[in-house]
C-alpha cells in the first residue's frame, strides 16, 4: 500500500501503526510543531487514535439513527455535547448526531446557552442528563482532560486542546459557562483544523 503513494505524499500511522490517510509535508510539519505525532523512517507516526473517532462516529449513527438531536431534522455530523473545547469527551455519552446547521452555529456554545438562542427542546437522553447538571459536567470534563494522557485523544481538534491545556503557556480559560458565545482558546490563537481522518 505504501508504494502507491503519491511521491510528495507522506505515509501516516495511528498509535498501533495502523494505516491512515497519507499527507502532505506540510502537514507533516505543522503536527510535528504542534506536538500531535513523531516522524521515524519517513513516517508520520500520530500521538492521538482518530479510527476511535470513527468507532465512536458509527456507534452513535447506530443508536440515534440520521436525526438532529437539537432540531429534530436530519443530521449525519457527530456533536459533542460538552464541546471539545470545554474538555468534552468524544465518547457515547457525550455524543450525538446534529445537523450540520446546529453543529456549526452552535460552535463552542454550552448546551443551555444554544437551548436559549434557538428555543430547541431537546428530548435526547444524553442532552437532558447533561442539562441536569452541566456545571458538573463540565468539570468532569475537565478533569478528565487533565487525567488523560493525549493518546487518549481521538481527533486532532481534541489533540490540540490537550496540548494547549497540557503546556506551560497554557491559553486555557477556567470552565466557567460565559454569558455568550466564545472560543476556550484566546483570540489570536490560531483556530482548530479539519479533523485529520483516514
Ligand atoms: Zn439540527
């Protein structure tokens, strides 16, 4: 399979040496920079798991089906109810399916807060236990994200965050809900990239 690729395309591996989508070398560079993976023998090694991502992905298509969690209408994207840049989990219970309409406008909002813009009931299982206590859910968020190690991550934007969380310079903002919409990360931070996926 490596010797079909492209010449100026470089091989990438997942954390058990599993094949994923090959990249550039400026892709290569900029995950080298950002701390999301180690180059060896010409190949991209990633830090994080993206094919969990994937796993995660199937498993709750398979439980909610093609439906919106907020709106009710069809969807297909996978939403973190706690977003990942509060710390939120790319796991069954903090995921559901949405609309790509309510997962981009929603963007780094908490869950009240978007309840509040739009006026969506939301009747999801998973979105009502979190309504229930979300101050509590967000600090287990954090917590986690602190406890884990960053191959635990399954997706580059949760890599990021746990690099940015994990360094010195940390541009981390205490999980306190804002009163409107914002990003975790300060405004001149350079804003996520497309989740990197075979
Ligand atoms: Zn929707």
């Amino acid at each position: 399979m490596l010797a079909e690729l492209e010449p100026d395309l470089v091989p990438v591996v997942d954390l058990h040496g599993r094949p994923l989508s090959p990249c550039t070398m400026e892709k290569v560079e900029q995950n080298l920079r950002d701390g999301l993976a180690r180059f060896e023998s010409g190949i991209l090694h990633l830090n994080y798991r993206p094919l969990a991502y994937r796993r995660i992905y199937r498993q709750v298509r398979q439980r909610d089906g093609l439906r919106c969690a907020w709106c009710h209408g069809v969807g297909s994207t996978l939403e973190h109810v706690i977003p990942i840049c509060w710390g939120g989990q790319t796991s069954l219970d903090n995921c559901v399916i949405a609309c790509r309409a309510c997962n981009h406008s929603r963007n780094n909002a908490l869950p009240d807060q978007f309840i509040a813009w739009t006026g969506f009931r939301p009747t999801h299982p998973v979105i009502v236990k979190i309504l229930r206590d979300q101050v509590g859910a967000l600090q287990r968020a954090q917590d986690k994200l602190q406890s884990k190690p960053i191959s635990a991550c399954t997706s580059k934007e949760e890599a990021q965050m746990w690099v940015s969380y994990h360094s010195q310079d940390s541009n981390w903002v205490d999980p306190l809900p804002p009163n409107q919409p914002q990003s975790r990360f300060r405004a001149d931070a350079k804003p996520f990239l497309e989740i990197f996926l075979p």
